[in-house]
C-alpha cells in the first residue's frame, strides 16, 4: 500500500511559486498555490491507476504538473525534453527544491 498523508500534500497548495519554472502560481489574478505532482515510474510506488507514494511529489504550477503527467516536447523552462529521462531530471530537481522550502518554512 502506497504512502499517503492529505496534510503533507496540502503543503503544496501553501508554496507560492513553481518549483520548475519559478512563475507565481495565479488563476484568474488569485494567488492559488502550487499542485503536488507526483513522480511517475515504479520504483516511487506508481502502478496502473495508483499514484506514487504521497512523499514523492513537487510542488509545481498548473502548466508544469501537466506537462510532466502528458505534455510533449520542451518544458515551459525550455531546460528539459519531454522525454522520460527530461522529465525525470526535471521532477528530481523540483522535488528537492519542494521539500527544501518546506524545510525552510519550518514545516
């Protein structure tokens, strides 16, 4: 059974910026927050219709979060290919940098 923890997801919602592409995370001129996107692959858990385990996710914009479960070619940054090594490289680094501004929030 895989990990999950509502309030550790929540966390995401409270970061105000992306953690790929930095932009501020707006819907129709309101702060919303980010999205926890979870990493895609077996080895964090993920299986048909299961998501990863709920400690294995980014906090990233609408854009972002789609482009990692289903967007194709480079990411809104331009740093990363849509490929699964490109988005692989893309969720490991935001993934660090989520839970170090958890960290450093004092969550």
């Amino acid at each position: 059974m895989n990990y999950r923890n509502r309030a550790l997801l929540d966390l995401a919602h409270l970061v105000p910026r992306c953690m790929n592409c930095g932009g501020l995370t707006k819907c129709m001129g309101e702060a919303t927050g980010c999205e926890p996107a979870h990493e895609n692959g077996q080895a964090a858990g993920k299986g048909g219709s299961i998501k990863s385990h709920d400690n294995r996710h980014a906090a990233l914009g609408h854009g972002c979060h789609l482009w990692l479960d289903s967007g194709a070619g480079m990411d809104p940054t331009a740093l990363y290919e849509g490929t699964r090594q490109g988005k692989s490289e893309m969720f490991n680094r935001a993934h660090k940098l989520t839970y170090d501004f958890y960290f450093q929030q004092g969550w």
